[in-house]
C-alpha cells in the first residue's frame, strides 16, 4: 500500500474509504498536522491533501516520492504548482462543489451591503425600530445596477447568472475575452472603465502574481463614491490598507468581504464600519459541500493510484 498524508482529517466515512486503498497519515479528527508532521512523513509519500498547509519548494523537497498534491476549493494559491511540475508531481483542486456556493455568497454579500441586511439586523436588535423613516439608511436596490465582474472563470460567470436574475446590467474583465456563449450576457470591458462605470464590482478572480493587489489606492480612487465591492476571492487581490482607506475617506460606499489578507486577523477598522458585511471565508463552504469535496479528493488520489489522470488536473 502507498502512503498518503492527509493534512487534516475528512470524515469517517470517507477517511475509511481511503484506508483501504493506502496507509493513510492524518491528524486525530478535529485537528491538523503541523507543518513539521507533514515534513516528518513526507518521505515515501505518494499522496498529499493539502489543506492548511504551504506546498512550496521545501515541502516537494521532503516529498521527493510525492506523485499527486490535491486541494479542496478552487483557488491553489498555496501550492507551488511550478515547481511541483518540475518535479513531476500531479496538482489537483476541487473547483466542482464550490462553485455555487461560492458564488452565491458573492451575490449574498452583494445584496447584504446593498440592502444593509446586517446594519438593519443588528439594529433591530439594538433598537426596536427606532430608526424607521431615516431616509438617509435606506439602502441601494441593485436592480438596474451595473455589476463588473473582475474573473470571469466559472465562479464569476455564476455570479452573473444569478446577477442577471437580479436585473443588474453586466461587464466583465478577465485575462481573456470569452466567447459569447460563455459570457453569460455580460460585456467585456477593460479594467479601468469597469472599475470607473460600475455599480458594485465583484472580485471572482485568482489570486497569482498578476492578481496580487490588483486593486489599490489608485483603482480605488478610479471607482465611483457610490460604488460597492464584494470579494469572494482572496484577501491579497485587493491591498486591503488602501481598501479601508478608500472606506474610511467615502471613496466607494460600502464592501462585502469574505476574505483577508492575512486570515483569520480581520482590520479593526473594517470590524467598526457599519457599510461593511464580514465573512469568514465561508463562500465555498455550504452544508454538504465540505463531504463532497472530500469525497471527490479521495477519488482524485485513489484514480492516481489506479494510474488514471485524476479530475481538476492543473498540470497535466
Ligand atoms: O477558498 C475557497 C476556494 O478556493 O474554493
């Protein structure tokens, strides 16, 4: 039997299955290996779950008998893909269970500051009311809003398919045009107009080295002051300093956040700014997601194992 690690333990069911066809090394169930556990059992290793671990040079040099690293979600941003095809090794993600999710927590997030769900929430638990006919928190209907979409993979071209149900008018920037069957009704736009004629934009893209603080001071300052911005990607797509400048001085009105730049510590000043809806990296984590992309990972494993070219190959 082959050795895999699995960095934090799935469920029974699935941990069962899996040690039929492997040695399995994990962590007792609620906990994670350490870094250093991971280094430690890495030689002789076939197979690795990466989840909450960094898979970078040191980590492919430890697991010099590594065939395929495998990730749940759809962002791979801490696995060093490059240098793992260097090295021969297979990459896998898992983008199937959550693309949904994930985008309907974009467009959750969208309406819940548009709307301010949780402004209005938590003042009518504090308040009882009290601030009914206050025409200046009324909120913003998205109907007929325009909707840019920065990322148009296929958690961004479900944002706006969701989006167009909504009435929202859509444009879209990605590192390529699509084809218009694909383009879901939205029209590309560069990323200086989108960022200066849209309504609320939707960061949907990955992060990687082009990506990196995309948005900053300067696109902040392109947006419109009623502008919203929800992000379902990663913390680091935007410079998140300019980002609660950019709130703090009015220059776009409100943001949804489901990522941080530096999770799980959140901005202080974010936590006080009525306009702003947290989250905590929930977007592609609903129930019964976690068990199907656990499932499909250990599928991932077990095909390579069979020899087969697993699901969601990145490197293939
Ligand atoms: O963060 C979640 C994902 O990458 O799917």
């Amino acid at each position: 039997m082959r050795k895999i690690i699995v960095c934090a333990p799935f469920l029974p069911s699935v941990m069962d299955e899996l040690r039929q066809h492997f040695e399995v090394v994990t962590a007792p169930e609620g906990s994670r290996l350490r870094r250093e556990e991971v280094l430690k059992a890495l030689p002789g290793a076939f197979g690795l779950t990466a989840d909450g671990v960094r898979v970078d040079e040191e980590m492919l040099e430890a697991g010099r008998d590594l065939k395929i690293v495998v990730c749940g979600g759809a962002g791979y941003d801490h696995i060093d893909v490059e240098a793992a095809t260097k090295r021969g090794v297979w990459v896998c993600n898992n983008p199937d269970p959550v693309t949904e999710p994930t985008a309907e927590m974009s467009v959750a997030l969208m309406l819940a500051v548009c709307r301010r769900v949780s402004e209005w929430d938590r003042l009518v638990r504090k308040d009882q009311y009290a601030y009914w006919g206050n025409a200046k928190r009324m909120g913003t209907t998205v109907m007929d809003m325009q909707l840019g979409i920065i990322g148009m993979g296929r958690i961004g071209r479900a944002v706006a398919r969701r989006a167009r149900a909504l009435g929202m008018t859509i444009v879209y920037h990605n590192r390529h045009h699509l084809t218009s069957e694909l383009e879901e009704g939205a029209k590309y736009m560069d990323l200086a107009k989108l960022l200066r004629t849209s309504d609320v934009i939707s960061l949907n893209l990955p992060l990687g080295a082009s990506s990196r603080k995309l948005l900053g001071r300067a696109e902040f300052e392109l947006m419109k002051p009623t502008a919203f911005v929800v992000s379902t990607a990663r913390g680091a797509v935007m410079d998140e300093a300019a980002l609660v400048e950019a709130l703090e001085r009015g220059k776009i009105a409100g943001a949804g956040l489901d990522v941080f730049e530096h999770e799980p510590g959140i901005p202080k000043a974010l936590l006080a700014m009525e306009n702003v809806v947290l989250t905590p990296h929930r977007g592609g984590n609903a129930d019964g997601v976690m068990e199907a992309s656990m499932r499909e990972r250990a599928r991932q494993l077990m095909d390579a194992d069979s020899g087969k070219i697993p699901a969601n190959l990145l490197n293939p």
